[in-house]
C-alpha cells in the first residue's frame, strides 16, 4: 500500500467521521514498537487508514468499534519524539463562544486538546489527565465542582483582560495559577478608544443615516461636530490601555489629564504629555472626553454614577472601553436625555447584548459597539499564543507571563 496523505479517515459501523474527528476516549493505546507508516483494515463494514508513522488502537467487541483513537497529525497523543503533550480543557471548537477553527493547528502542536462534552463524557479517564484551561472568552465556565473534579490542574489561562468573571479566591484555594493577555490586546482596544471617539465627535452614524435615508433631500449647512484636535482628554485608567490612547491622543494635540491609582514616571507622563490628576473630579470637571480604562474591581463598580456625570462638561462625551459596570446605566441613561452630558460612545454594556428594548438603543446622542476592541485578526492569535505561553511556563515550574493570581 503506498503512503498516503498525513490525515486519518475513520468509519465506524458504517458512519464516517471526517478527517480530524476525535474517537471515543479509553485508555491509551500501548506503545508499538516500529509503527506502521500505513496500512488498511477491514472489519464487518469498518475501515481504518493511518498514515504519518501513527498508531491507532481499536477495541473491538462483536465487531462494534467501543474505544477508539484518531490519530492525526497535531492532534496526536504523542508528539513525535514519543513525549505524552499536556491535557488542556476548553470549551468546544467553533461556534460563537468556542475556539477558533484556525487556531485549531497551533494549539494541537502544543497541547491535546478536550473539550468540555469529551470531559464530561470521560471524567474517569480524563480527570487526572487535565492540567490547564484554556479559557477562550469566559469559556469554560468556572466554579467548584469543575475545580474538584480536576486535582492535577496547575493553571487557568484567560483570554484578553479582564477577570471579573472569576473568583480568585476560589481558584487560589486549589492553587491554580491565572494568567490574562494584557499586552496582546493592548494596542487594538486603543485604537477603539480612538475611534469611539472621532465617531461620536463627528457624529459619524447620524451622519451616516443622514446619507443613505430616503427622505434626505439636502445635506444641511448647521449639522456639525465636535473638534478632537486640541481638545482636552481625560484618561480613567493609566494602564497599558491607556497609556495607548495616549500615545494616540498625543498626535491629536490633545491635552492630556489623567487619573490612576499611581501616578506615573515622570519621564512616562512626559513622553505623552500627560498631567496627573490625583483627585478624579478634577479630571472630570477639565475633560472635553472623558474614557475609561480600567478592571471591573468592588472599587470601580459603578464608579462613574449621578455624581460623577453631573461633574463633567454639558459639551463632554464619555467614551467606555473597560467594562459596563463600570458606569451606573441608569443614571448614563438620565443624564444623555437630559442633556447633563452631549454623547456616550460605549464598547461595553451590561448585559452584553442590551435587552432590544434598552432606552440606549433609542438615544441618538450614543454610540454602541458589540464589544470589539480586541477584535482583529492578529490580536486574537497574539491572545491565543500568550494564552499557550503562560500554560507551558507554568507546566514546566517557570515564571507565568501576566500571571494575575500570585
């Protein structure tokens, strides 16, 4: 039989299982001391293929295929020097909160991949085995009775920021690591601070609405923005985020205010031109925009309320690219029909999505987005190769990159 293409086809009582389908879990097969390069077999309607120097081990009763292994090319169980690859749990692969497809590749080169459905069909076998989590936007979801159940878990990596969405202490009670991705997501989430802020100036979805309605028949002569160049910008959250928006903020010659749990390095605040503001309603009362960059804490839970709204400039526009439970929405909500504050340019929200019948979906002067700041192409793979960074260093006893959980 002459050698085939690096893929496994498997058919299994007559159903086919495309090409990099994952068999029914057992125990692993035991080692073969010269695998076959290929070879083909039969068996009441079954057929297998392995290719690429793979073994693959059928359990067979009456025929039936009860335990079986499909084993391709990354996402073997072996790697190719023999060395068993690390068990990592995720979500599922594809759909809307699952691994990306394309990523698929890259992650089966370092890890063997189990998805929750395989887990939960397999505890016995694959409990032991799993000794990270890969948390691809808040998925697996966390609590208790998963962490029990899983007593060789060393670390928990969480794509993008934010951790609100786990309990810290609960996973530093099974000392599990956790990790985030900062720096990967840093510069995309500026660029949408940015952009929030230039659309909702220029007012740039009326402006478009204005364009293709039907009943326009004139462009009018009094429809007119706000000026970012020169403005003054106050920056809630001087973290790597933020310290972005300014770095943009700074070819705009904006005047820079900002206010932190820190103050920066002299020569870091001179490089943008930024100006600390210890008190944050100082920064509120100077700022022409006033954006937010900060984790979701106890601290900064509804930390832009009534109060806080009422502070800012009637011209000012608050532009949120943190989390939306950073700003108290009922009272953003008062304060755009009344006119306390001109506009809202809003990335986050919460819940995400609105409910369809939200009064911020009906207020003109606010701009929404679903939540997009990190979403571009290469920020999402930076993501995921930080994510496979920080679960190799803690694997192998190294120091975790973005380890938020000491």
């Amino acid at each position: 039989m002459t050698p085939c293409q690096e893929h496994v086809v498997v058919t299994c009582e007559h159903r086919l299982l495309p090409s990099g389908t994952r068999g029914v879990w057992g125990p692993p097969p035991p080692p073969l001391p010269t695998p076959p390069r290929c070879y083909h077999l039969s068996l009441s309607g079954s057929a297998l293929q392995v290719c690429s120097c793979y073994a693959l081990l059928f359990q067979l009763c009456n025929y039936t295929v009860t335990a079986c292994y499909c084993l391709f090319r990354f996402a073997t169980m072996q790697d190719m020097e023999g060395q068993e690859l690390p068990y990592v749990l995720i979500d599922r692969i594809g759909g809307k909160h699952g691994v990306y497809e394309d990523h698929v590749e890259f992650l089966e080169k370092h890890f063997r991949l189990v998805t929750m459905k395989e887990y939960l069909e397999n505890k016995t076998f694959l409990s032991k085995k799993i000794t990270a989590i890969y948390m691809w936007y808040y998925k697996p979801v966390i609590n208790e009775e998963l962490l029990q159940s899983l007593p060789n878990l060393k670390i928990l990596a969480s794509s993008g920021v934010g951790i609100d969405h786990l309990d810290l202490n609960l996973l530093s009670s099974y000392s599990v690591k956790v990790s985030n991705t900062p720096f990967a997501v840093s510069t995309d989430t500026a660029d949408m601070g940015m952009a929030l802020m230039l659309a909702s100036s220029r007012r740039l979805v009326e402006g478009y609405q204005l364009a293709v309605s039907p009943d326009t028949e004139y462009f009018p002569a009094d429809w007119l923005g706000a000026e970012v160049s020169g403005a003054s910008l106050g920056i809630v959250g001087m973290g790597t985020i933020g310290y972005k928006v300014a770095e943009r903020a700074k070819a705009f010659e904006m005047k820079i205010l900002y206010h932190n749990r820190n103050q920066r390095k002299k020569e870091e605040e001179s490089a943008v031109g930024a100006i600390y503001c210890k008190k944050i309603d100082d920064l509120l009362q100077q700022s022409d925009f006033v954006l937010l960059s900060v984790n979701l804490t106890p601290q900064t839970r509804k930390l832009i309320g009534k109060r806080e709204l009422e502070l800012m400039k009637p011209t000012a526009t608050l532009i949120n690219i943190s989390r939306g439970l950073v700003v108290d929405q009922d009272a953003l909500v008062e304060a755009l029909q009344n006119r306390v504050i001109k506009a809202a340019a809003l990335d986050v929200t919460y819940p995400e999505p609105l409910p369809r019948d939200h009064p911020l979906l009906k207020l003109k002067n606010v701009i929404i987005t679903p939540h997009i700041g990190s979403a571009t192409k290469k920020t999402r793979r930076r993501m995921m190769e930080n994510m496979t960074e920080s679960i190799e260093a803690s694997l192998a006893g190294l120091p975790v990159p973005n380890e938020v959980l000491q």
